[in-house]
C-alpha cells in the first residue's frame, strides 16, 4: 500500500503495463529522461529503457499517427499530449482516425490506443493548456473518455485503459495531480471502464459530477448536510459513454438532481446526462435538473480562473434551488 | 548585410534544387537512355510488370462506366499513373505495408486485395474493408496526410518488431503541402524507420496546379528538411519507378532511413467521378502533351523492341481483365447489404451501454 499523489498512481499503472506486456510504449514530448513536465512519467524510461519509454519531436499529429501505426503492428501505445489544450493539432488522429478505425476496417484492425493529457482549470497555466475539451471527445463515436478523480480510481482506470483493445482518451485533472494523496495498493487492479461510483450516498438530492468537481461536490455535500439534506454524489469516472444505468436509479430515489462539471455551459458532459434524465426519469423528477458549470466565454485568462470556475459554495446553492422548487 | 543574407540563401535553394533532377530508364521513345541504372528483372518479371499496366487501364476504363451506370461508388480514375502505381508497387515485398490513398487501388489490388473487395469499398460497403489475415494495408485514406503520419508509425512498429520490411505511402502533390506530411517524413527519419513516402505528382490537386502548391521547384527537395533521402522520378516510366522505390526499400532495410520519391505523373481523366471537369482547369494541348509520354505506350516500345510483347498478348491480358472485372462486380452484387446492426457491432469490442442499448433496437427493427 502506498500512499500516493495522483501522479504517482498514475505512473504505477503506467509501470504495471509495462512490465506486464513487452507491446506497451509510452511516448510523447518530454516523457522520457525528463519524466513529463508534470513527472507522471517520471523514472520509467530509466526502468524500461528508451526504446519503450521516449520523447518524439514536437509535432502532435505525428504523435497521434505514430501511435495509429504502432497499434497497427501489434503495440499498444500509451501517447501523451503535454496539455489537452492541443488536442486540435492532433483532433484528426484521435477524433477522426483512431476512433473509427475499428468500424471503418469491419472489425478487422483495432486500436488498442490510451490518449493521455492533463487538463483542467485552477492551476493559473497559461492560454490553451487548462480547457476542458472533454465535450468535444464525447461527442466523437467510437472513444471511451475517462476522467479519475482520485489516485486509487487513477489506477485502476489507467490499467483498464491500457488493457482496452479500443481507444481511451484519459484525462487527468492537473489541480489533482498533487492536491492530495490516497492509499493506493500497489498491487494490481482493474476499475471497470464505463461504470460509474457513489462517491457518497444520500436520498435528498443526485449530484452527478467528474474529475476535480467530484471534490467539489463532496464539500458541497458535507455543506447540505449541515443544512439538513442528505446529497448524493456520483462521479461518473467513465464520462462517455457514461454509466447511464446508475444515474438514473439514483434520480429515481432522490427525484432530484443537478450535473456539476468545469466545462463551459455549451461545451462537455452535462447537456447529454441532462437529457438522458429527461427522457428516462421525467415521471420521478421533482424539480428540473440544473447544471452547475462555467459561463460560456473562452476559458479566460489566469487572473479571473477562480471567479470563473464552478465552486462548492455555487454547487450548494444550485442543489438548494433544487430542493425548494 | 540584409544584401548579404539574401544572397546566400537564394544561392542555397539553387544548390538544392540542382540535385533534384529527374531519374528515367526510359525515354518517351522506349529507348534505354540509362543503361547503367537498368534494373535487374527477368523477362517474365517485365512482362508482368506490362500485364499489370494494361490491366489496370482496363479496369480503369471499366470503372468510369460503372460508375456511369450507377454500379459502382466513390471512384478516383489511375489511368496515366500505372507506371507511378504499379512500378513502386511491384518493389515491395509481399509482406510489406501499404498505407494508400483514395487514388492507390491498384496497388493494394495487386498486393492481395480481391477485386470485388476493392468494389465493395468504392460502393461504401464495410466487406470491402474487411481484410484479410496477413494482408498488409489499411483502408485507402481520404484525409489527405494521415496516411503519412501514420506510416512512421507504421515502420518504427516493423523496426521495434524486427520484421525484414517496411511501409509505403502515396499522396499526391497536393498532400505535399499538408503538415502531415512533414510530421511524418521528419518522425520516420528521427527514428530511423523504414518507410517510403511516394508523392505521385500529377500536376493537380482536384484544379490546383501544383505551382500554386509550393514555392519549391521540385516536391523531391522537401526530403532536405527532414534530413531524409529525396529523389524525383519520371513518373511515366515504369523501370525508373521501379528501381527508385526498390533503391528506397533497399537503404531503409538497411538502416539508411527513409526515402521521399516524388513521381512525375499526370491523371489523364477526372479527379474523381463525382462531378469534376478537368476542362475547367487545364487544356487539351498540356492533356496532349503528356499523352506522348504515356507509361503504356513507352514500355510497350520497350518490350517489342525485346520481343517480349505482342498485340495478340496484349489482347490477352484485355479480355482477362475484363472477364475478372465481370466476375467481381457480380461477387459484389451478391455481397448482402449491410445494415446498422453491423455497424453498431463494430464500434467497440465491448458495447458500452448505449451501444448496447442501440444495438437491442436496431436488431428488433432489422431482423423483421
Ligand atoms: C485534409 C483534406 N483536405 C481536403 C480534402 C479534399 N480533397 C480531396 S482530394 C483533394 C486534392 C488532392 O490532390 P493531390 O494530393 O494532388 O492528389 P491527387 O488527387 O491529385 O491524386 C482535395 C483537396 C481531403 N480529402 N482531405
């Protein structure tokens, strides 16, 4: 047992993969003697040697393309994009090749692919580097896009991931890299891709939440339940396709729910869960379901990052809304 | 100073350029104008190479009235390119991979694809795509420059696999201009790998003259940036073609990284049959001046000139071809439609729940 960082139960599962099968490569910019700029790597090229672990020139589509082919001959890659934010110079290998490969082969070739990159606001990094940009994979046929919220589901997940014979966009909130750490078991284990967990169960309330806003929820739970109301908390984990059979049995008991996510409105997750509620528990719903989600400008510059982002105070309120409708 | 910079870097482009002149065995006449570079093939090998030319002419032809009748789909016409396509093609070892584009059919045909396949995937059917086990391709791409990404990839998994092979690609001199295109020559040439870039350029990227492509004299030359062997070949003549590309498969084998052919070509049709009229953007003197230089026509010369060619061959080869083409389109017509059950199978290999979901409804609806 260890009690780790995020980084660091990432990196396991990285470690456990390759050990486990000669055919995983990890690669991207700096990921190699330079463990990462985020250290997630840091220390395996120096375990599995450079011609398993290794830095590729500055060019995402090559990573992404590069990654294609690997798969292609029997590897299975685990590609790193530095920040999601330029996940457009490589939207064609992830959204446009890799995801529909399968399909466009009849079932022939695959693409045993783990797209990795850090993501996510509060951390004041420059432009491009915090968006969540996860919407724009969801709404793409054929991903998997994974968002843990914590080290020990980081593992499990990253391991799964690994393990997919599909591609698997893994996001990795930068603000839980190190804001905490958890005992993760240093042995191996698998979270099942596409299921989501209570984080916390309760009868008065659903929030659906993921990534750094499963924390925020949770505080904001604690604050309810001060005032008397019992929330339940599901981190999605798997943010699509999502685990749709859980939301919906939680509203069916709390009749009442709000979607938490860092995203603007118009962008990421919350719209579809919203409207998979709506067309599955309409007749259990006692008020509507909100969403508690970021304005929709541009994700602004780091100054205003806190005014901007979605915080446990504001999710209270919204579930308040909701409960006194 | 400013003077002085520009001086050099213009007298650099030259010297780069210079170096770029083009390679031919075979001038239009038939002729050997480069004995020395004459590749080593049988005679059976170059009637093969022939066969395989007139062939696809034919279906080439066939093709476009297919497609005219409304029996085929998509189709993007090779006729002028054989000696560009089938040339590098014929190089390659039988375990090699191919990663085409829309145009590159009849490579992937002469690798080992069945001719109602190629027909399935022109009429947008999954059956076409369907490879066969140890048939090294991937499905033609449509967009242009992620073939090329991805055939680093591609040769640095054979080199990791240490397979005796490598990966070919072809775009065209439009593809040149993608960024793609350098990421993937520059990828393959950091790792070493064994790949061949082939650019066919056929002076057009659907109406786009390849002057309006790039400021650079020859596509050839863009090797230099990349640090990786460039070479630009008269793309009519098969031999020259041929020996380029096995001269290229040959030193990335080697571990002598990767080669970009740059094939002077011309597509004597349409860009695809969806509708484009080459009128618009070139004239029947520049169609007419290529036409002398017709890949058919020269190694035609060639061969008779050896005795290894008739006109009763070639009728030969002309009703065998279009015999087989026959029989492929009756296989593809005898395919069963797809339906989006099929569809909804592929998408993972474990349906997630909205998959699962979707694939219960269809199934319900389709299986009536
Ligand atoms: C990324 C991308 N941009 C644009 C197109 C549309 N398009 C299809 S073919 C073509 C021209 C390609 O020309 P070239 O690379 O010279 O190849 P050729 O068709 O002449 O063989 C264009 C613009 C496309 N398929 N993909």
């Amino acid at each position: 047992m260890g009690n780790w960082t995020m980084a660091q139960a990432i990196t396991d599962a990285m470690r456990n993969e390759l050990n486990k099968n000669e055919d995983v490569l990890v690669f991207g910019e700096d990921v190699g003697n330079n463990g990462g700029v985020f250290r997630v790597t840091e220390g395996l090229q120096k375990e599995f040697g450079e011609d398993r672990v290794f830095d590729t020139p500055l060019a995402e589509s090559g990573i992404g393309g590069l990654a294609i082919g690997l798969a292609l001959t029997g590897h299975r890659p685990v590609m790193e994009i530095q920040f999601f934010g330029f996940v457009f110079e490589v939207f064609d290998s992830v959204a446009g090749q890799m995801s529909r490969w399968r399909f466009r082969s009849g079932n022939t070739q695959t693409m045993p692919i783990t797209v990795r990159s850090p993501f996510g606001g509060g951390v004041k990094t420059p432009e491009m580097h915090a968006d969540s940009l996860e919407g724009l994979m969801a709404q793409t046929p054929g991903l998997k896009v994974v968002i843990p919220s914590n080290p020990y589901d980081a593992k499990g997940l990253l391991i799964s991931a690994i393990r997919d014979n599909d591609p698997v966009v893994f996001l990795e909130h930068m603000k839980l890299y190190r804001s905490f750490r958890q005992d993760v078991p240093e042995e191996e284990y698998t979270i099942e891709l596409g299921k989501a967990d209570i984080k916390r169960e309760g009868k008065d309330i659903t929030i659906i939440a993921y990534g750094a806003m499963v924390q925020a929820s949770m505080k904001a739970a604690e604050e309810l339940a001060e005032a008397g109301f019992e929330a339940e908390v599901i981190d999605l984990m798997t943010v699509s396709p999502f685990d749709v059979e859980t939301v919906i049995a939680s509203v069916e008991k709390t009749n009442r729910a709000i979607v938490v996510q860092e995203a603007q409105k118009q962008a990421g997750i919350a719209s579809q869960i919203v409207a998979e509620i709506t067309e599955r528990a309409i007749l259990s719903l006692e008020a509507p379901v909100l969403r508690v989600t970021s304005p929709d400008t541009v994700y602004p510059f780091a100054a205003v990052e806190d005014a901007w982002l979605p915080n446990p105070a504001i999710i209270v309120e919204k579930a308040k809304e909701v409960i006194n409708f | 100073m400013r003077g002085l910079v520009d001086k050099l870097s213009t007298k650099t482009i030259a010297q780069v350029e210079e170096q770029f002149e083009t390679f031919q065995i075979l001038n239009e006449e038939g002729e050997v104008v480069n004995e020395s570079a004459m590749p080593d093939l049988s005679d059976e090998q170059l009637q093969e190479l022939m066969r395989r030319m007139v062939y696809t002419r034919i279906w080439d032809q066939r093709a476009i009235s297919l497609n005219r009748q409304g029996r085929l789909g998509f189709y993007a016409p090779t006729a002028g390119q054989e000696a560009s396509q089938l040339g590098s093609h014929f190089a390659l070892d039988k375990e090699d991979w191919i990663l085409p584009g829309y145009r590159d059919i009849p490579q992937i045909v002469f690798h080992g694809l069945p001719l109602h396949q190629a027909f399935l995937w022109s009429r947008g059917h999954f059956g076409g795509s369907q490879f066969e086990e140890g048939l090294n391709i991937v499905v033609p791409q449509i967009i242009i420059g992620a073939q090329i990404v991805q055939t680093a990839g591609v040769a640095l998994g054979l080199k990791r696999k240490k397979k005796d092979n490598i990966a070919i690609t072809y775009t065209g001199d439009g593809g040149a201009s993608q960024g793609d295109f350098y990421e993937g020559m520059n990828f393959a040439g950091a790792y070493n790998a064994p790949a061949v870039f082939i650019v066919q350029n056929n002076r057009f990227a659907i109406s786009v003259p390849v002057e309006k492509q790039s400021a650079a004299k020859t596509i050839a030359q863009k090797a230099v940036a990349a640090g990786i062997e460039g070479i630009q070949v008269d793309g009519m003549d098969v031999l020259a073609v041929y020996k380029a590309t096995q001269d290229a498969r040959k030193r990335a084998l080697a571990g002598e990284g990767p080669t970009l052919i740059e094939t002077l070509t011309y597509r004597y049709g349409a860009h695809t049959m969806a509708g484009d009229d080459p009128t618009r953007y070139r004239t029947s003197d520049e169609d007419d001046e290529w036409a002398k230089k017709d890949p058919l026509i020269r190694f035609r010369k060639f061969l008779e000139g050896k005795k290894l060619w008739s006109e009763d061959k070639e009728n030969e080869v002309v009703e065998q071809a279009k015999e087989e083409i026959k029989q492929a389109i009756k296989d593809a017509d005898r395919t069963p439609k797809q339906n989006v059950t099929d569809l909804l199978g592929f998408m993972f290999e474990n349906p997630p729940v909205n998959i699962r979901e979707q694939l219960e409804e269809y199934t319900a609806k389709e299986s009536k």
